[in-house]
C-alpha cells in the first residue's frame, strides 16, 4: 500500500464570490466527511494536480489544523466544463480495519504481437474497480499483452490480483484489443470516350458509311 499525504486548510467561504476568490489565490474548495468528522477545506492546487497525476485513487493521509490526521480517499472531483481545471473536490474517511471499494489503474505492459505485425492496439479500459482491505490497496495492476494477436482481445480476468483484493469489475470486460490494420484500396475505372473524343469517334464512323455509299 502506498500512502500520499496531503495538507488542507480549514475555510469559511460558502458564497460563490468568496470560492471564485479562493481559486484566483490558487486553492481548491472541499469537504472531509466522516463518521466523526465534518470539514469545509481548502487543497493548494499545485499539491493536488501532483496527486492526480500519481495515485489518485489510493489511501490518502489527509492533515487538516485542529482536526488532525485522517486515512482518506478522494471520492468526487468536480472540473470547470471549459477550462477542464478542478473546482471542487470530496474527500471520505476510511476505516483502516474495514474493506474499501476503490478503482486502480492498469498498467499495460509489452509490445503486443500483433502490433509487430501492423497491427494498432486500443485499449478499452484503463481501471478496474476492486475490493480489499486498505492495507493490501494496490497502486496499480500490471497486465503483460506480450502475446495479444491482431483480432485477439485481452479481458479483466487476466489480472493476477495480489492476495486480498478481490475483483468488482466484471471479468468478461475486455481491457484492450488489437484491431488489423486498415488496408487502402484503389478503386480502377475503364475510362469511358467523352466529349470531343466521343464526337471525333462518331464523325469517323460518319465517314466511313458515306464512303461505302459513294
């Protein structure tokens, strides 16, 4: 299990102006729930993009002044429609002694052997929802498609799950596949006399039956 810490800052602003302003200084609204604990929360940006490019679906130990630390995961992330950055986010505490549901990314490894031969691989999922206790969480699941064929397709029960964590996703989903590759035809048409090369043809063949009648 890989642990990332992060730091919040506890905030008073509610009104949409007083949020917009928190953005502006470079902050992201939030909320820690909990069973004993409830917290309007503020997460420096920069921190979080850091997080979201790592792991952003693992456990998270969370800091928040005069609430302490707490064993949490990222539940919800709200982004602007146009400009795509993250306007809010959700945070859960977790009970580090009870099973957690949780997406974890798959990691595709190899070059496929269709591929080699001109092939073009797609992948058609890129995480898989899981079960398991905290404590045996994985930060990724690696999938060897070494052996994929053109027109073979690799599905999720092809993860070797570490012991402890159990499969939610269903197994028949596929995770990727290798499509053949697109062959470009040229269409050959007959070239057909027209316009002053059909009428040179027609008066020659005019000719031809005046001179038999002459």
């Amino acid at each position: 299990m890989v642990t990332n810490n992060l730091k919040a800052d506890l905030r008073e602003t509610k009104k949409q102006s007083e949020l917009r302003s928190l953005r502006q200084q470079g902050m992201v609204p939030g909320v820690l729930y909990g069973e004993k604990v409830q917290a309007s929360i503020a997460i420096n940006e920069k921190e979080l993009q850091q997080l979201l490019r790592g792991n952003a679906n693992g456990i998270i130990t969370l800091e928040v002044p005069t609430h302490g630390k707490h064993s949490v995961m990222l539940t919800d992330t709200q982004k602007d429609s146009l400009r795509g950055n993250i306007i809010h986010v959700d945070f859960h505490q977790i009970n580090m002694k009870s099973e957690v549901k949780a997406q974890v990314r798959v990691e595709l490894t190899g070059e496929p052997q269709g591929v080699k031969e001109g092939g073009v691989l797609q992948v058609v999922r890129y995480e898989v929802d899981v079960k398991c206790m905290p404590s045996v969480l994985p930060e990724t699941l690696e999938v060897d498609i070494s052996n994929l064929a053109v027109g073979e397709n690799l599905n999720v029960d092809s993860i070797q799950l570490p012991k402890g964590v159990e499969l939610i996703t269903d197994p028949g989903e596929i995770l990727a596949t290798v499509l053949a590759p697109t062959v470009e035809t040229e269409d050959t048409e007959t070239a057909e006399p027209t316009g002053e090369e059909g009428s040179d043809v027609a008066e020659t063949d005019e000719a031809a039956e005046t001179k038999d009648e002459a």
